[in-house]
C-alpha cells in the first residue's frame, strides 16, 4: 500500500469532518423532534384536562313518578299495585317482610304500622284500602246483622258525582261515602267543624292539613248558623280559642273595650295592625255583638 501524499490527507481529513458534522446534525435534529413531540402530547393532555373542567356539569333527570288511586287488599296487592300507588321500594319490602312473617292487616289501621309509612301516604290511601273478608277476625261472622249490612258499616258505598254531602250535618258514616274521604278524615271534618261553630264555606276544608281537594266538589252548604262569638263578653282566653283568633287579636279586641267600650262592629278594630280586611271577612260570621 503506497503512502498517501499530503493533499490525500487533506482531502480525507475534510471529507471525514464533513460526515461527521453532518451526523451530529442529524442527531440534534430527531432530538428537536422528539421534544417536541412530546411537548404537544403534554398540552394536548392540559387542554383536554381544562376542556373537561370548564364543561358544565349536568345532572341527570328524573322524571316524576306517576302516582295512581285505586282500591287495594295490602294482604294481597303485588310489587307492581304498590308502586302505581306511590310507595316506594324500600316500603313495599317492607310490606313483604310482615307479610311472609305471618303477618295479617285485619282492619284498616294495620296498614299504619308498616314501618317507613308516613303520616302522608297513610292518609292519602287509607280511602283505597279494601280488605278480603277472609283477613277479617272470625267474631264479624257473629251476630244479628247480615253480611250486606257488615260490609256496609266497614266500607261504606261512595256517592256518584252527581250526589253531595251536606258539610254542617253530615256523621262520620255519611263523610265516609265521600270518594277520597275515609276515617281519618271523617274525624278531622267532624273536628275543626266544632273547633269552628260550624262551616259556612266549602274552602274552609283547605284549612284541614293535607285535605283531598278532589273530594270537596261534593261538599255543599245549606243554611249555615255558625255559633257566634260575643265579643263584648268574652275573656280573652275564651276569645283565643276559636281558630280564627289568636293571641294579639284577642288582646285587641279587650284593650278596644278597656279604652273605647262596647265593640258596635268588627269595623271598629280595622285601624290595628292585627285585623285586615280579610281577617275581619273571615271572622264575621262568627261574632256577635
């Protein structure tokens, strides 16, 4: 091998330093690549992190429960009677577990003793609640009434819509025959009537907590004679009791007499702040002078 002169070194010195220069371009190049490569990967991982933060959340909507009347035997109405009814699964569970320990509902009343029934949904089917002879105690089947007449006195046969109930004179029986009406509610009339002095409005119902509105369409008024309050005689303890008077009302009414003497009309109270015009409305029918 012959030696190389000195413009052939020269020549390979240059070409060898041209190669190299060119790899280490290339290397910092695919390095430039890759960092940034990876640096959109990281922004487009924060955006879409800031996209998802700045999204609205929304909830999911339920969609309200449709509630059904209709009579039912608790001994025997199934899942799917009691959720048309509106009770929930964790109260018809419940109904099952009395049910499968051998429990019977006998009357009405039993029904009220499922544990997670509110006050609410007692009330609202107690109406509702048909109970099978065959669930009744053995001792109905004695005596001198006869089986209609037994039934009739349980469950008492509800009026058309083109029959009424007279509010002031009707007993708990006749309250009964009322679509929507059962004994609960048959007691409450019955009470805040005599609370009261008597209905002179079908609209005072609403004054009864959680009264069926369907129900009062067949209500009616005839002749009322509310008893009346003398007001010009009365203490104001005895003033206070009536539901439509309390505690400040009765205090003007006996500071009206103390300093002007005998009240002539409920007009006379309306300069207090305790005696509007719609208080004095509602009231007048039961007062006296």
């Amino acid at each position: 091998m012959g030696i190389m002169n000195r413009n052939d070194r020269q020549i390979a010195i240059g070409t060898l330093l041209v190669a190299t220069l060119a790899l280490v371009i290339l290397c910092l190049i695919d390095g430039d690549d890759d960092t940034s490569t990876q640096q959109r990967k990281i922004l487009a991982t924060h955006s879409s992190r800031n996209n998802e933060a700045s999204r609205p959340f929304v909830y999911n909507e339920v969609e309200p429960r449709t509630i059904e009347t209709f009579p039912f035997d608790p001994n025997t109405a199934d899942s799917t009677q009691l959720l048309r009814l509106g009770l929930y699964p964790r109260q018809i569970r419940n109904i099952y577990r009395y049910r499968n320990k051998g429990g019977v509902f006998r009357v009405k009343e039993d029904f009220a003793r499922i544990y997670g029934l509110t006050v609410k949904d007692y009330r609202r089917l107690e109406p509702y609640i048909c109970i099978s002879d065959d669930y009744l105690p053995a001792a109905t089947l004695v005596g001198k009434r006869s089986r209609y007449e037994r039934d009739t006195l349980l469950y008492p046969i509800k009026i058309d819509t083109t029959q009424h109930v007279v509010l002031n004179t009707a007993d708990t029986f006749q309250l009964k025959r009322v679509p929507g009406i059962g004994s609960y509610y048959a007691k409450e009339i019955e009470r805040y009537g005599r609370w009261l002095g008597g209905y002179v409005n079908v609209q005072q119902l609403d004054e009864i907590d959680g009264f069926p509105q369907e129900a009062k369409r067949y209500f009616i008024i005839k002749h009322p004679q509310p008893q009346k309050l003398n007001v010009n005689k009365l203490s104001l303890q005895q003033l206070r009791r009536h539901p439509y008077i309390n505690y400040y009302q009765a205090k003007a009414i006996v500071d009206y007499r103390r300093l002007y003497g005998a009240i002539r009309s409920l007009q006379n109270l309306r300069f207090s702040r305790d005696f509007p015009p719609e208080v004095i409305q509602r009231l007048e029918p039961y007062v006296e002078y």
